[in-house]
C-alpha cells in the first residue's frame, strides 16, 4: 500500500509542498507559492491533469498553505483520499540536538526557536510552516527532517574551529554541515548504482545547486563537509563566497567602516558567481564565458578550482574513494563543470568519460577501468524528507 507523505519547505517568502510515495519516491502533486507577503505573489501547482498557475496576493504563510489545500481540491489528487501519513518538514538548522528526524511537539518546536541565532533566516520560517500546517492538519503526525542531522557524525576534530575553547559552549561556534537530506539521498543511490551496500562504499558527494556544498561519507557516515556553522563556508556559490580568510570582516570595518551586518549580507548575497560575474544563475555565466567575458571565465575556473581542491581534501580525509557523485543543477547540468572539476586527477585513478559525460542519463560517467566512479545522480530531497518521514512513525 502506498504512504504518501505530505512534504514542507518553508522558506522567508516562499512554501514548497509535494505530494509524495514514500516507497517510490513518486509525486502524485506539487506546487510553489512565491513571493507570500507581496502585492503579487505567484502559485504553481503541478497535479495529475497538468499545471494550474494563481497570481492572487498571499498575505502570510497561513494563507499560502490553505492556497495549496485549494489546489489539491480543485485541481487533485484529494488529500482525504491519498492515504496520508504524515506532513514531512524541511528544517534548516537542528544544531547538535538533532542528529535524525524527529516527531513535532512543543518541545521540539521550543528547541527549534532555541536555534533561531544559528539560522536567523531560515529556522523562523520552517517554524512558521510547522505551525500554519499543526493548525491546517492537526490530527497528521509532523516530523521536522533536519538539513544538519545527517553531518552529526562528523568527528569532533572535523566540526571544531580553532578558536577560543569556550566560543561552542557560550555561542555555538562548530561546524554544522547543511544540505545533509540531499548528502544522504544521493550516497545511498550512489551505493544503489554501483550494486554495493552503503556501508561499503567511501563516497564524495558533491551537491551544486545555487547553494553548493561537499560531504566526504565513509560507509554511508558523513565525515567531513563543506559548509560550517553557517552555510557560507565552502564552495563558490550562486551568491555565497564560500571560503575566504576570517580576516576580510575586520579588515573592511577598519578600511572601509563597513558594519558586520552589511559584510555578512555581501558575503551571502552578492558575492560568489553574482559578485564575480553580476549572474548568479551558472547558466547565464557559462553563456556569458561562451562570449567571450572573461570575468565569467574567471569566475568558472574559480568555481571549478575551489571544487578541486575539496575533491582531493575529501580523498585524503577518506583514503580510498569508490565514487564522485555530482548532483542538483550544476552538478547534474554541466559537463563542463565536472570536466574543469576532475581535470588532471587521472593519477587519483579518477577518469572521465567524455562521450558518457556529455549524456550522464545512465548516472555513470566514468570509464569502464576507472578505480574511482564518478556518477551523475540526480538529489530527492522530497523523497528522501517522506522516508525518513515515514521512518520515524514506523521506528525505522
Ligand atoms: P538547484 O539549486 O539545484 O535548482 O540548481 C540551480 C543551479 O543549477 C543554477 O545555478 C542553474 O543555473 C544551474 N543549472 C540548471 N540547469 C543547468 C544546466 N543545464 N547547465 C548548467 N547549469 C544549470
């Protein structure tokens, strides 16, 4: 019998919903609302006889949800009758509380509040979408899906700065990890792919998207990743620098009298391919670079070199690599990415194959006699959200 779970991502102006299988990953419907709060805001709801768009206003989060209620009953499937099990919800920031999915109670949404400081623009909206969907779904279990639970491995010499000892106690200050649904999705097929058990198998995992991030996962156990207490470190990202010296925060206070505040916005939403090229969209930079430009040619061979260097990080973190998988847009889109990407790590026992590079549609890109596989797998965050959703009701 098919459970289908009802999947939230709550976002500062946007809710996501999907109805999904949770044992075929299938999506009987899904849908978008934009721009909540605005004078126009948009919906899209894509159900089984088609897509159905609605530029009503949508004042608040509440409004959103009951929107997408009305789209499932004009439009379908019926939620009374697609068997649900439970609402799944996306939640950015667990901290070090949660290490796996977890039942919403009020105690859970107390320590979600508690982590609002790490997550300031995240946290507060998934609580919104929690609660607005208590109140439109009260008698639905709701399980809260953490995007750092699946990086609570991490050794302690991995999530620890070298910084004052009493910074994590008193503020927090480690390495968190994000992206973790789409980590642990994308390893587990990885191990599907290649017919071998995730607890065999040493895996890279790189997920670029407008966010980008790299997990190192020995045996189906994230070891190492990207991104740290915030989702800033790490990758060239659509507008996030990703790595850069801690120094830069002082440096332009002192220089230029520029507040923490507006560094840290610059930092998250003007830098990376937007303040290298103007474009955040890697499309728009690989047509720009085809061109002529050479910032965006600047900007890909940054991009491509940053991912390098955390490719060969990740090999020594993890001594044997089975297998480098690329997933979400850039990763799963552009050849060239991951040409530029593993160019020159043929002596890594890493080869690409070219004509399989350019039609990644049967996930494995990699010569036959490669020792490392490198696989183009496309991320199920949803898919991934209702299992584990489905996973905490069951025990499992
Ligand atoms: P995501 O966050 O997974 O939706 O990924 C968004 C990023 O993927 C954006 O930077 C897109 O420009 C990029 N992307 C999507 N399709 C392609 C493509 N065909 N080639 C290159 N990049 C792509």
């Amino acid at each position: 019998m098919s459970e289908h779970v009802l999947v939230i991502n709550a976002g500062s102006s946007s809710l996501k919903y999907s109805l999904v299988d949770a044992t075929s990953g299938t999506a009987a419907a899904s849908g978008l609302v934009e721009r909540i709060g605005e004078e126009q805001s948009h919906h899209v709801h894509h159900g089984p006889s088609g897509d159905f768009d609605d530029d009503q206003p949508v004042p608040d989060h509440e409004a959103a949800l009951e929107a997408a209620v009305r789209a499932f009953d004009k439009h379908g499937p019926s939620l009374s009758e697609a068997g649900i099990v439970a609402v799944g919800h996306r939640v950015v920031h667990g901290g070090d509380r949660f290490a796996a999915p977890a039942l919403v109670d009020d105690e859970l949404i107390a320590a979600v509040t508690d982590l609002v400081p790490l997550a300031p623009l995240h946290n507060p909206a998934n609580l919104e979408g929690i609660e607005v969907a208590r109140r439109l779904f009260p008698d639905l279990p709701h399980v809260a899906v953490f995007d750092t639970a699946f990086h609570q491995t991490l050794p302690p010499y991995a999530y620890t700065y070298a910084v004052p000892s009493s910074w994590p106690a008193d503020y927090g200050i480690r390495r968190y990890g994000f992206h973790g649904t789409s980590h642990a999705f994308v390893s587990a097929q990885a191990a599907r792919v290649l017919g071998r058990e995730p607890g065999d198998l040493n895996v890279i995992v790189l997920h670029l998207g407008n966010g980008c991030s790299a997990a190192a996962v020995r045996g189906g156990v994230s070891v190492d990743t990207s991104m740290g207490l915030t989702p800033l470190e790490g990758l060239v990202m659509g507008t996030r620098s990703g790595d850069l010296d801690p120094a830069v925060h002082g440096h332009l206070a002192r220089v230029a009298g520029q507040s923490a505040e507006e560094t840290d916005r610059m930092l998250n939403s003007e830098s990376g391919l937007k303040g290298l090229t103007g474009a955040n969209d890697f499309r728009e930079v690989l047509r720009l670079r085809a061109d002529g430009d050479e910032r965006a040619q600047l900007a890909f061979d940054i991009y491509c070199y940053r991912l390098k260097k955390y490719i060969g990080a990740y090999y020594a973190v993890l001594g044997t690599v089975d297998a480098i998988v690329f997933t979400a847009g850039v990763g799963q889109h552009s050849a060239e990415a991951r040409a530029a990407a593993l160019a020159g790590l043929e002596p890594l026992g890493i080869h690409l194959d070219p004509a399989r590079n350019a039609d990644p549609s049967d996930n494995v890109v990699s010569t036959d006699d490669s020792p490392v596989k490198i696989l183009v797998i496309p991320t199920n965050e949803e898919w991934e959200i209702a299992r584990q959703s489905v996973g905490v009701l069951t025990g499992g």
